[in-house]
C-alpha cells in the first residue's frame, strides 16, 4: 500500500487487488505503517488539506464537493499515524535514531526501484502496454 502495509487476507491474496474500504488505508484496522513510510503520509497529509482548500474555493454541486472533500475523520488519523511515528522516533537514543535513518535511506531507496504490486489504474491491456514499455 502507498503509505504501509495492509494484512487483510483476501487483499494480501489477491495481490492488493481486493481492499474491501476501497483503499481508504488509514481508516483499516488492517493497516500497518512504520517510520520509512513517514514522509510519504506527512506528504498525503498536506495533500489531503490542500484538496480540501481547493475543493471549498471550487464551483461543482454539493454531493460531488461531499464525495471529494478529504474527511475529517481521514485527516485526524492520518495526523494521528504521524504523530505517532514521530513520538516514538523522539523516544530513542540518538544512536537508535542514526541506525533507524540509514535503515530508512535503503528501504526507502530500495522501494524506488523494486516493483510492489501496488494496484492499477487502467484496463488490462493498457497495463500489458506498460509493462511491457517498461521492459
């Protein structure tokens, strides 16, 4: 997943193709993250507040704002998960906090260039032209 892991059996099984909250990640109890996801959900944080800025200056009918409008409930956990990610980095020794960087620069690095299955956007014939774009 974008921002952890998931451990819902059917989803694990099905290769991250079968998320029953329809990947709404932070909301799961099937959800888990870890301090090299940090940047990513404080990113996904400021993009949830920036689309609700812009969703509140945007001229569309009510049940469109309503359904594209970031929940409270989404941005309060969101907030919540880093939050506590960052709590407990400070509870470490500065020597724990060095080890945990550098393991986060390879995981982080290694996540740039190693496929994870993350789910796709398109028909199955568009996702065959890519891979095969990509080979």
């Amino acid at each position: 997943m974008p921002y952890g892991l998931c451990t819902e059996p059917s989803n694990v099984a099905a290769g991250g193709h079968d998320c029953p909250v329809r990947f709404r990640c932070a909301g799961c109890s099937h959800f888990r993250t870890d301090v090299s996801y940090l940047p990513d959900l404080e990113a996904y944080l400021a993009d949830l507040l920036r689309g609700r800025e812009r969703l509140a200056a945007f001229a569309a009918d009510s049940w469109a704002k309503a359904e594209a409008l970031p929940s409270d409930e989404e941005i309060t956990r969101v907030r919540r998960l880093a939050k506590r990610v960052r709590d407990d980095l400070e509870d470490l020794t500065d020597e724990d906090k060095i080890q945990i960087k550098e393991a986060v620069t390879v995981v982080r690095r290694t996540r740039r260039v190693v496929s994870l299955g993350l789910p796709r956007i398109g028909p199955p014939e568009e996702d065959l032209r890519l891979e095969k774009a990509a080979r």
